[in-house]
C-alpha cells in the first residue's frame, strides 16, 4: 500500500503472477513443439504459425510485467480497479455497499460479476449497491489484493466518511 496525497494504491500482483510466468513457460515449449511437429507437414506454415506464437508471448510477458505497474487504486471519489494492461474499470465509490472476504465460486462465475483475476481465486469481492452498466449489468466485482485487511479497511474508510 502506497498512500498518496489523493490516492493509496494496493498491490495485486503477488497471487497472480506467478501463475501467469507458468503460462509464459507453457507458451514457450508450445512455440519449440509445435513449430517441429508442424515443420514436419511444411516449414513455411511451421514458421507462419512459430512468428504468430512468438508475438502472442511477448504480448503475454509484458501483460505479465503490467501488473505491477498497474495496482488497485483508492481514489477521492471512485475505486479504480486493474487487471494488469488489460482492464480498467472505474468503481464510484458511492456505488459500493461493501467488500466481503468471502468469495464464493458461483458468486465469482455469475453473470453479474465481473472477474478481475485471471488464473488465481479473488480475496475480495466489492459489492455494489445498484448494478453499474458497462458491458453487462455488474453487480459485483471480484478482485485479488495483496495486503486484504488495508485494503478493507481504507476502502471501509473512504464509503464511511470515517478514517
């Protein structure tokens, strides 16, 4: 957590990360194997589809390294909430009813969720207390910080008016 003078910032890379470099290792032998399977049938299509996978891993390597970059953010009047580059979404705080450490797994997969963590299971969810209109009707958010009781308690902090 990194206080500021309008904003705090939590992590959320810790649970995440490593499991997205697993990916990157994985893409990587997929690159190596397929490219010498496929270069058995033809070399051009094995080298078409070995430059194709090579761009898709760099753009996953430095989606991986965005995390860091991009942490939760505990704004005056709004919740920005990151999932690495990829995702941005702006919470008004006077949309949040709550956050819950209660996460359970029909709640993550339900429609009126949104899922902001990719491979690891959320530690938070925000609950909303109308449904905020963006691509769907999002009730809920589920999220992943690394420091869970700062982040409840700053959050708590800012939609209570109390320190």
């Amino acid at each position: 957590m990194t206080p500021g003078a309008s904003s705090t910032t939590f992590a959320n890379h810790r649970g995440v990360v490593p499991l997205l470099w697993a990916f990157v290792v994985l893409a990587g032998l997929e690159l190596v194997g397929a490219h010498l399977l496929l270069s058995l049938w033809s070399h051009k299509a094995a080298w078409a589809m070995s430059v194709v996978t090579l761009l898709s891993l760099i753009w996953l390597i430095s989606w991986v390294r965005s995390w860091k970059r991009f942490p939760h953010e505990l704004l005056n009047d709004k919740l920005r909430l990151h999932a690495g580059s990829l995702r941005h979404v702006d919470v008004p705080l006077a949309a949040i009813e709550r956050v819950s450490g209660e996460v359970p797994m029909d709640l993550v997969k339900a429609r009126d969720t949104r899922n902001l963590v990719p491979v690891a299971h959320p530690n938070r969810m925000i609950l909303l207390r109308e449904p905020l209109f963006d691509k769907r009707r999002t009730r809920r958010y589920a999220i992943r910080v690394d420091d869970p009781e700062a982040f409840d308690a700053a959050l708590l902090g800012r939609i209570t008016g109390r320190p």
